[in-house]
C-alpha cells in the first residue's frame, strides 16, 4: 500500500497515468486524485492497492497552479482543444495599449481573492446526466453549468508581455482555472485562451518532488504521516485493536479529540480510519 506524486506529462488523461503505473506496478488496483486535463501538466497523487480507500480525505487540500493566459484568441473549450480564432487586428492594437501588468494585478486582488462564485467550463470534465460535460458539449448538447463556490488563496502575476500573462494561483479543490481565465476575459472585455497550466503543489507535495513515468521507481514512496498531517496518528493495545477490526465499537474514555479523524499506524501502514465522540470508539473505515 503505497502513495506516489506523479509529475503527469502533456496531452497525457490521468487515467493514461493510471494505465501505465498499473503495468509497472503490476496491479489494477490504483486510482488517483484531482484529475488533470490532457493539456495540463504537473502533480498528480496516485493511491495504491487498499490506500485507494483513503482519498476521500484529500478531497478539500489546497493546489497550486501556474497558467498562462492569451489575451488575443478565442476558443470554445477556452483552451487549445478547440478551433482558435484571432480577434480582429484592430482590437488587439487597441487592447494591447490599454492593459497593463499593474492593471490586471488589479483586478486579480480585487476580484479574485477570497471565496468566489465560479461557472466551471462547459468542456470540463465535470459530469451531467452520467457524462462529462466536455463529452455533452462536443454532442452540441444543450445545458448550463451551474455555478459553485471555490476559494482563492492566493494570486499574482508572474509576467505580462501582451498577449502573454503568466499566473500563479493556490486555490481550494473544483476550482476551476479556465473559469477564473474566463471571469478576467468578462472584465477585462478581451479574447483569451490558456495555453499553459501546470500544477505546481498538492498540500504540501511540491512537484519539484515528483516522480517522472519514464522513470518511474516503485521504492519512491510518499510518508504515510506527512501527507495526512492534519489528522491524529494513534496507536491501540491488540485487544481494542481486534474489536476494531470487527467493526465494533469501543466504550471507554480516550484521550482523543472528538469527531477527529484518528489514523490507526502500526509503524508501517495505515490499518484503519477512526472516531471518538466521548463515549465509543469506532471504525470508519478498515484499511
């Protein structure tokens, strides 16, 4: 039972990373977090064998993207799936002596910080009706994405040299980037697309600490207690540990925060997921 931080390569689907880690690994059982669209770049966190049960307590870390935006095309998918269209000659002239660095840095302070509403893409791989949107979209499908609170941590810009602005963003998870891209298009009353996107950081995982898939070394593996820091490792006598593992609860007084998720490790792995709520100890899940 392992976690791998795996630097996803250009026009690669995470689950092209999933088909080739299952050959190198020789297993079928792995799954990964936070997908990334082909035509980004960048950390991606793979859970391994029964450690695929522990995601869902990543669901709410925070990510850091870096993304570069074009101020004078448009697409429909809002990035380079799509056919592209030049704005008029005129318009680019026009937008390129009116939008500064310090104005966009602007705008991204006052309206990008904090929680915000977003509307994610409609070529997204958000679902409908059992399908992803981007899939509904490309049918000519007609439907609304509605929209979702996300929150942005922190953002700047990195560079600007018209067309080209380069920023970086820590964001909350289902935020959607393309969506800010569009919301500083609405603002600004320009074209745009993005053209790069790569992610940078997942919680504390900084990519400079990821793994490539060419090559790849099963013996790299992630600490167990740093990517699950903000929880409460434990220890249990064998005798509380055995009622656990059959998914009773225990009655008696601990020592743990209540409603706390608690990580049973037996120095090598994590066993099982737990709760205290002041009169039982029980399973939540069994590793």
């Amino acid at each position: 039972m392992s976690f791998y931080f795996i630097d996803k390569p250009l026009e690669m689907s995470s689950f092209d990373v999933i088909r080739v880690l299952r050959k190198k690994l020789n297993t079928s059982k792995m799954w990964h977090t936070w997908t990334l669209d082909p035509l980004a770049t960048g950390g991606l966190l793979i859970a391994v064998w029964n450690y695929t049960k522990l995601i869902p307590f990543f669901e709410y870390d925070k990510k850091t993207y870096e993304f570069e935006v074009s101020l004078d095309w448009v697409t429909a998918s809002y990035d380079l799936w799509e056919e592209i269209e030049f704005l008029d000659s005129k318009l680019i002239e026009k937008y390129k002596n009116e939008i500064s660095k310090e104005k966009i840095e602007n705008i991204l302070r006052e309206s990008f910080l904090g929680e915000i509403e977003q509307i994610p893409p409609k070529y997204s791989a958000l679902k409908l009706w059992w399908k992803k949107a981007y899939e509904l979209a490309r049918e000519w499908k007609e439907f609304e994405m509605k929209s979702r609170k996300a929150t942005i941590y922190s953002i700047e810009v990195l560079s600007y040299d018209y067309p080209k602005v380069s920023i970086r963003a820590e964001v909350s998870a289902w935020t959607y980037i393309r969506s800010i891209a569009s919301d500083l298009w609405d603002i600004l009353w320009t074209g745009w697309y993005v053209t790069k996107l790569r992610r940078t950081k997942v919680w504390d995982l900084d990519i400079i600490d990821a793994q490539s898939l060419d090559d790849f070394d099963w013996n790299i593996t992630l600490d167990d207690k740093k990517l699950f820091s903000s929880h409460v490792f434990i220890d249990l006598e064998d005798e509380i540990l055995k009622k656990i593992n059959n998914w009773l609860k225990v009655y008696s007084k601990f020592d743990y925060p209540i409603w706390k998720k608690l990580f049973v490790f037996d120095w090598k792995k994590i066993t099982n997921v737990l709760e205290y709520n002041w009169e039982y100890l029980k399973a939540i899940r069994k590793i």
